[in-house]
C-alpha cells in the first residue's frame, strides 16, 4: 500500500494549485483554490492561509475537508478526502515557505496572519490515462469491437 501513497505523491507533486473544500457553518460546500505546498507519503497535504479566513472558521465548526488535484497535460486527476486542522507551527511554515506566497502574506513566513492548513487524508482517488493518442486507440477499438477499453488506471485508497 507505502508503493500507493507514494504514487498518489507523484502525481501531485508538480501540481501548483488544488482546489479545497471545506464545510461551512450552514453545511454548505466552499471550495476554492490553494497553492499546494506539500504532499508527505503519510497523506498530510499542506496549504498556506490566514488565520482570519473563511476557510479557518469552517475547519474550527467542521474539520471535514476535500481536495482535488487535475494535471491536463499529464491526464492525470486526484481527489482527496479528510479531515483538516490549523497548525501555527512557525519552524514548519518557514520550512515550507515559497516566495510565491510573498503577494498574499507581504511580511513572510513570520507574517502573525500566516498559518497553515493541514489535511489528513483518509481516502483518496486517482485517475491516470496513457494520453491522447492511446485514448484515441481505445475509442477506435471499442467503435471496431464493440466493448469496452480500459483506457489509463483508477485506483482507490483508504489511509
């Protein structure tokens, strides 16, 4: 299953952005884009935020949490579900500091209004193709056969 875990890390490692969801207080869904800062092999997926935002609200009323990962380029696509913490950990913030994150905390990683979001993932979904030409095999495949082609790879994993 490690062999899994590790997989999953691949194929979100070069992915910039991931689109979280947390739980608002009225139960509604709020999703919205996130630098992503790292994957550990454990499924802890680590994002920056303020502390005063929406998002730390929604995590201190409801801790349930969902992240999506797709790489277009790569056809591959990754859904991850858990829960969520706020971590104010300065050693792990300046650790995981990028200068891209300059525009939205101008003072840096010793910014008071930094702070970390966490996710555990429990579950997690990935889907992976061969890419467009192999695609383009399978549906001529399937119009020539008549069945079904498994065109790339889905796998499910529970943490």
């Amino acid at each position: 299953m490690q062999a899994e875990f590790e997989k999953l890390g691949e194929l979100i490692k070069d992915i910039r952005v991931a689109m979280v969801t947390t739980v608002g207080p009225d139960g509604t869904l709020h999703t919205r884009p996130l630098a992503s800062l790292a994957y550990e092999n454990d499924g802890q997926l680590w994002f920056y935020t303020a502390i005063d935002s929406a998002k730390v609200d929604e995590v201190m009323h409801d801790v349930r949490a969902s992240v999506a990962f797709a790489d277009t380029g790569k056809d591959a696509y990754v859904a991850v579900s858990g829960t969520a913490d706020i971590v104010n950990d300065r050693r792990r913030i300046h650790d995981l500091w990028t200068a891209f994150a300059k525009p939205w905390f101008p003072d840096g990683p010793d910014s008071p209004k930094l702070a970390l979001l966490r996710v555990h993932a429990e579950r997690a979904e990935y889907w992976t193709s061969p890419g467009k030409t192999a695609y383009l095999f399978g549906v001529a495949k399937a119009a020539v056969t008549g069945k079904r082609t498994p065109l790339g790879d889905n796998r499910k994993l529970t943490m």
